[in-house]
DNA sequence: TAGATTGTTAATCGATTAACAATC
DNA sequence: TAGATTGTTAATCGATTAACAATC
C-alpha cells in the first residue's frame, strides 16, 4: 500500500531490508527477556546498549514496520514485543513434519519454546523400522514411505529436516511434492528446492568453521591492543 | 605484515571483512563437495554459479588471503580446497569439551565430520547421575561438578553449551575460569562473556523465527512477480 | 598465438550512523 | 514548561559488483 511495497530490490522482502530482518529474531529475544523481567519500559539507548547495536539502527529498524514509541518516554516492553510477535507471524499455529527421528530430531521434539510458540510438530518419519510406530515426545513416529499420503490428507507449512547428509535432497523433493511452503534444513547439503518453496538452512558445522577461524586469528594475534 | 595488517575496523578480523569471513565455512563446502566429485579444475564464473553468488565477489574474498588461480585456467579445486583448510585453521587439532549431555549434545557427539576435521570432542559433562560415569559414542561422561578440575588437567580450547538455557550462563562461568579460549552455545541465550573469550552463538529458534516471517511475507503476497 | 580467466582497482550500491525537528 | 526521546532524513561508511590490465 504504502511506497515502500514497491520495492522490488533482491535485498528487499517485501520493502523491508533483509539485513534488518534478520534482526527481528535477536529483537524478540531480547524484549522477550525484558517482559519476563517485568521491565514496563525502554529508550532505544538502552536497549540498543544491552543489545550491543546502535539506537539510531534500531529505530531505523522499527520505522519499517510502524512507529510503536513515545517521544520523551521510549518503547513499552510488552506493546513493542506484541507488535515483533506480529510482525514474525507468532500470532498464529504453524504446523511442521519433521523428518528424521535421530538426536537431532529428538532435541527438536523436545524444545518446548517451539510449541509453546505455535510450531506444532503434527508427525515424526524416518525409515527405521525399530522407533516407527513409536511416540516421541506425545508426537507419532511413521515410515518414512508414508510421507506424502500423510501431506496429502494433512498439510503442513513446514518442513524439518533432520536426516543424513545422504538422504536430505530426497526428502526435500518429497517433502515439495507433498506440498509443504517452507524447508529448515539441518543436513550439511546445498539443496535444491524450486523458488516458490522457502529453504532456511541451519549449518551447524560452518558455524564451528568459523570458529575455528577465529580461534586461528587469536592464536596468531594473542595481544589485539 | 603488509598493509592490509594494519586495518583494525571494528568489521575486519585481521584485515580481513568480516562479510568474507563468513562466507569461508561456504567456500569450503563447495570446494569439498567438488573435491569428492573429483572436479579438478573450475573457474571463478563456474564456482559463484554453483554458489548463487557473484564472481567478482568469489575473486575479490580469496584475494585477501592470496592468490590461488591461474589466469586464463581457473582454479584447481583440491589446491583451493588445500588453502581454505589452511586458513580456516582446519590443519590442526581443536580440543573440545561439551556440557550438557541431552539429546543435541548427543547428536554432536555422534556426528562424525566433527572428528573427522580434527575437531575433537574429549569429555562430555552432564550433571543426571544415570549417564554420568558412561559413554556417549565412546567419549566419557562426567559429573559437571568435575569441569574445572578437568580442565586445569586436560586444557581444551573450545567449549560446547547445549545445556538448558537456566544453565547456561553458569555454565559459560566454569567454561571461562577452566580456561577455554572460546564458547559454542547453543542454548537460546545471551551470554555474558569476557571479550578475550570468543563466543559463536547457534540460535535454533532464531532461524524458526526468520523462516516464520517469510512465510507470513508469502501468504500476504502468494504471487510475487 | 588467440582465448580465457585471474587479481585488483574503481564505481556502484546498500546499510549504518548521525543529526535534528517533532512532540510527548 | 523543560527535558527526553522518538521517527525520519541526510551523511557516512562499507560491501558488492563492474571493469580491465596482466598473463597463463
């Protein structure tokens, strides 16, 4: 509606920079955190300071999405997590599958911030025929075969991939083919998915090799003065 | 050394952008999945298609580290391969200790490409009587009360929360005073660290929460043109 | 040699930060 | 009212991309 919908730049979503969506999440950690301390309000000096950001980037951030302050007085925590809630789309159950019962899998079934936030795991595949037919975490564990049939008469938005590195890139096509909008991926693999279908990766060892970078770095650098 | 060595912005590591510096761990995948493939050589354009990104980009990151090509050839991929080992510090082993002995911890423990990088994991510690004194993929688990003790004894450099997020902090604590030179946390937490301790966070529920509001962006707008 | 592709400088583009009028 | 702080524009800064001489 507004002029900023017309942008149609690749580092747009939807006239918001990407570099400040991704922000969003670490803005909604942090309120969270605030509300819970029964914190009623907040300059943007102040959380920018705990946030360890600039105030000028946080209210530049916010002024993409509305003006949720007060002049003179700052942000009401609870107003401001309300409006990050709906702007992240929490106001809303997002159904998933999640596909591979392993470790991974199992940590992900067990994190309760996910359904308490409206991410409701629905089934749990994977094709060892010892956990299938199982419950893990009140969530039912199927074969793996049985996925499609499943999307079919149940529709999900997400899917959660937790398999193999071997076995990721089919379980995306599958996963596509019964129609679900989004993947979070796990495996260490590049997958292909057609653009209409999301795809966030979560690679857990490239944020090790950074590490491990950086520990390189200091080890040659011990005094940054 | 040379001139490069003297930028010290706040967004370069060691003369380096931090931009590239992330995209290392990226790199190095493709060029290992290449390598496996048995590709031998590919050129700048062939790679950042592969990659999604722009040659110029490829071109311009490797040349803060050197120059690894060959005009009019390309680059050969297991010398570039070789190279990115070398700079991300991949030649050596890293020493870790992981606390928190649930299901992500033990989905760590299990995944091999870790060990196989030289990153290893000595002990993991735990503070559930029924698997202390056990073995999580052959690696012994210990009463947490044991970590600084062990540590003063056995130094690693790196340390792995995957407690729950009420422990994490206290767990950072141990982690600093037994002397470990940087932390991997993926509790959903903000730690609090001294700035000679480097911390590199993996928020799972941050990259939901990224892929939450894509997803509400689609639904507003099904037919983006 | 001719063609291809690198390494690197310069130009463009986007993101961050500063500044300040508006106003609670 | 005076002081504080937002929302937003403009300036700065950094990252990406284009261009091309060097050269294999």
């Amino acid at each position: 509606m507004d002029f900023k919908s017309n942008h149609h730049h690749k580092n747009f979503i939807d006239g918001v920079p990407y570099a400040t969506v991704k922000r969003l999440p670490f803005y909604h950690r942090f309120l969270t955190d605030l509300s819970k301390k029964e914190v009623e309000r907040i300059s943007s000096r102040e959380l920018a300071a705990k946030m360890g950001i600039n105030p000028s980037q946080l209210r530049q951030d916010l002024c993409y999405f509305g003006s949720f302050g007060q002049q003179g007085y700052g942000y009401r925590v609870n107003d401001l997590l309300r409006e990050v809630n709906r702007i992240l789309g929490l106001n809303q159950e997002i159904k998933m599958v999640l596909v591979g019962g392993g470790h991974l899998g199992t940590a992900l079934a067990n994190y309760d911030n996910f359904s308490r936030r409206g991410f409701i795991i629905k089934a749990i595949f994977d094709k060892n025929p010892e956990v299938i037919g199982g419950y893990i975490k009140g969530i039912p564990v199927l074969d793996i075969k049985e996925l499609q049939e499943y999307l079919r008469v149940e529709p999900v938005e997400i899917g959660v991939i937790t398999t193999p590195a071997e076995a990721a890139q089919e379980t995306a096509d599958r996963l596509v083919q019964g129609g679900v909008k989004a993947i979070w991926n796990f495996a260490p693999v590049s997958l292909k998915v057609p653009e209409e279908v999301l795809l966030e990766n979560m690679h857990i060892s490239e944020s090790l090799l950074l590490l491990s970078f950086k520990l390189k770095q200091r080890r040659n650098q011990p005094d940054p003065v």
